[in-house]
C-alpha cells in the first residue's frame, strides 16, 4: 500500500469519520484542521438507524449507544393551539423495521466517540491544527495541500470535509452557498429547569407560522436541548454569535402558552443564521473529493447532516476496498454511490422546513396529512432515508 498519507481537511465529525473509516481500511491518515484544536461544539443533534449503521460500520456504535438518550416516539405538536398533530413511535416495532434505535445525543459525544476510535489507531494518524487550507495541486500521482502559510502538505489523496465554506469546493465548484432567511437559536438548559408536563422522552417539535421549536432530553436526561427556528425579516450572512431572548419572543408571539413558557427558560441563546447549496452532479476530481457539508450542505429540518457523513465516510471506505486502492476509480464510485441520494436529503430538507412553518389553509392541511396513518405506514415513508446500511450502499459492480 502506498506509505503516503491520505490528507482530510477538517476535523469535524466528517473529517473524524472519514479518517477512522480509513484506517480502518489500512491507510495511512493526516487531518489538518484549521482551529487550534480538535473538538467540537454545538449542541444537541438526532441519531437515525442509518447514523447507528453507519457508526457501527466505523466501530464507535457501541461507543456511541452509551452516550445517547432512547427516545419514545417523534411527536408534533401544533404551536398555535398546542393540539398533537402526529407521532412516530420509536419503540420495539420500529427498531426491528430498521434494526437500530432512534436517539438524541451531544454534538460533543458522537465527535468524541469518533474521536476516541481515531485514537484507538493512532499509530496511522497524525493531526494537525491552526492550519487552514487554500488550494489543492494533483496530477496522476498524489497531491500536494497548500495550507494559508505557504505550508505544503503531501499525501495520495484529499478528502474535503472542511464544511459549508469548503475551500476545496470554492476551487473545484466555484459555487456559492444559499442563506435560507432561516435563523435557529438554540440553547442547553437543566432539566430541573424544564416544564415537568413538558419532560418528554422524545424529540418533540411545536410547528408555528414561519416558526417551530425542538426539544428533547440530552447527557442522560439531565439536560434538555432547544432549538428554535424562525424566518428572519431582515438579510442575513450565514454565521453565529450571541442570541437576544427578545428577538425570539418577538418571532413566537403568536404560539401557544407551553411554547411560551419554554421559551423564557433559556437565559442565554446561540443564533445561528443557516445556509446550504444547492445540490451538484459532480464532487470528485481526479484524486480529490468532498465529504459532509462540504459535499451536500443541509438545513437542519431532516436532522441528517451528521448522519450523511458518517454515511459518506463508510461508504468512500468500501469504495476503496472494491476499487482496490484505485482512487480515481474509487472516487468516481463513491460520487456515484452518494449524489442522488444526499440531493434527495438536502431538498427534503427544504420541503419539510415548508411543511413545519405552514399557515393559514396550508397549516389546516398539514394538521390533517397524517391523521389516523398507522404507524407502518409513516415506517415506509421513511424506508428509504433511515433504511440505508452499509451492505446496500454502493451500487451493484
């Protein structure tokens, strides 16, 4: 095998997997990160039964199990007169349909599960941090990283998990990201604090006009993760920073008194102003690819960006293995193994955000869309995001 380096740039959870999923493949690895450490932060984020197959492929499922929270079921409330709209249950059926659970976790948990079986191998990896990326040299033979201090990094291949602002998109893309209009704030408050009414074992989702709230229980059960989404009425650049309790309640006025009532507990927030890309037809350039966000930016209404990765990891690993090291060969695979399917993500993502923020007669209409469905029939609407396993994720040779 060829003694080079395959070079990540980005140590996020993409960059982690992507790593892990290759040494676990026998190559050598060198993650450059452009923070001072690698870590993560964040908030809460939802695992699906395609995220535990994937991790279970990496071999941190266990690890990862540990770590999270089982919910009960994904419940709906309508924000406006707090009546149940619909509910999935997440319970014994459900995991035998999928063959993995439904849960919520940290941010920090899945990356430090990642990062822990990184670890585990660190006789193939290396880290390298306050580095960032700014263009890519290849020809037939490898390639040749060049980081913002003149500094050149060597390796046989590049995989580009260095997120939504991806310079290795910008120079083999060239195209621009796409501000929703939608601002999340979100905020990680005690349990104690919480609405004991309100302490439900699932991710529950109170939909509004042009607005909903998330919450569920984090850090086994002592903490509770909020998310709350609306459409800002001002221009927007995609980024953070500190959150004003006042522009939420100015947002949510019109939400029930349980909505309310969450929302005054927070006495600090994140804001985040959220973008994606439009989906492309073509990821992979010679020995040079993209991974995570970098590929297949996502808004947050499908809860997968995290849960694509990690798919996109195992899935460039045994792209690899069927290629037998071949990485153009093997790139163009794996693009093909991943286009259509994360396109579908990342539209159904748009879609859904329409649905949660209905009003007026649309909102009537969404109220009734699952009314009486049996459970087995909102299970085959979701066969084709969470059944996805890494024995069926590339195509047929």
């Amino acid at each position: 095998m060829d003694p080079r380096p395959v070079l990540v740039a980005g140590g996020g959870i993409g960059g982690l997997a992507a790593a892990l999923a290759l040494v676990r493949e026998g190559y050598r690895v060198k993650v450059i990160e452009q923070s001072a450490q690698i870590g993560e932060i964040g908030a809460g984020i939802q695992l699906s039964p395609n995220a535990f197959a994937a991790c279970d492929a990496l071999g941190v499922g266990a690890n990862l199990r540990a770590r999270a929270v089982y919910t009960d079921e994904m419940v709906m409330f309508d924000a406006i007169d707090a009546k149940r709209v619909a509910a999935i249950a997440l319970d014994a059926r459900f995991r035998e349909r999928f063959g993995n659970p439904y849960a919520v976790i940290h941010r920090a948990d899945i990356h430090g599960a990642l990062l822990e079986g990184v670890q585990a191998t660190a006789e193939g990896i290396e880290f390298i941090t306050s580095t960032k990326i700014v263009h890519v040299d290849q020809d037939e033979e490898g390639v040749t990283l060049i980081d913002a201090e003149g500094g050149r990094h060597e390796g046989q291949a590049v995989i580009g998990c260095d997120g939504v602002r991806s310079a290795l998109r910008q120079q083999y893309v060239g195209d621009g990201i796409r501000v929703s209009g939608h601002v999340v704030f979100r905020a990680v408050i005690d349990t104690a604090d919480f609405p004991e009414a309100l302490r439900y074992t699932a991710p529950c989702i109170w939909v509004g006009p042009n607005c909903h709230l998330v919450h569920y229980p984090l850090k086994g059960g002592d903490k509770f993760n909020l998310a709350v989404t609306f459409h800002s009425d001002k221009p927007e650049e995609w980024g953070s920073m500190d959150g004003d309790p006042a522009e939420v309640q100015r947002y949510f006025r019109a939400t029930c008194d349980a909505v309310q009532q969450i929302l005054r507990i927070p006495k600090a927030w994140k804001r985040y102003s959220t973008a994606d890309r439009d989906p492309i037809e073509r990821w992979s350039f010679g020995r040079a690819t993209l991974l995570g966000d970098a590929a297949h930016p996502m808004v947050q209404y499908l809860a997968q960006g995290a849960c694509m990765a990690c798919e996109d990891a195992v899935t460039l690993a045994l792209a690899l293995r069927r290629e037998a090291g071949d990485w153009p060969r093997a790139l163009a695979l794996y693009e093909r193994a991943r286009l259509a399917r994360t396109a579908r993500v990342v539209l159904s993502a748009r879609e859904m955000g329409r649905l949660y923020h209905a009003k007026g007669v649309e909102r009537l209409v969404r109220n009734q869309l699952w009314q009486g469905r049996p459970q087995e029939r909102f299970y085959d609407a979701l066969e084709w995001l969470y059944g996805w396993t890494s024995a069926n994720c590339l195509p047929p040779d």
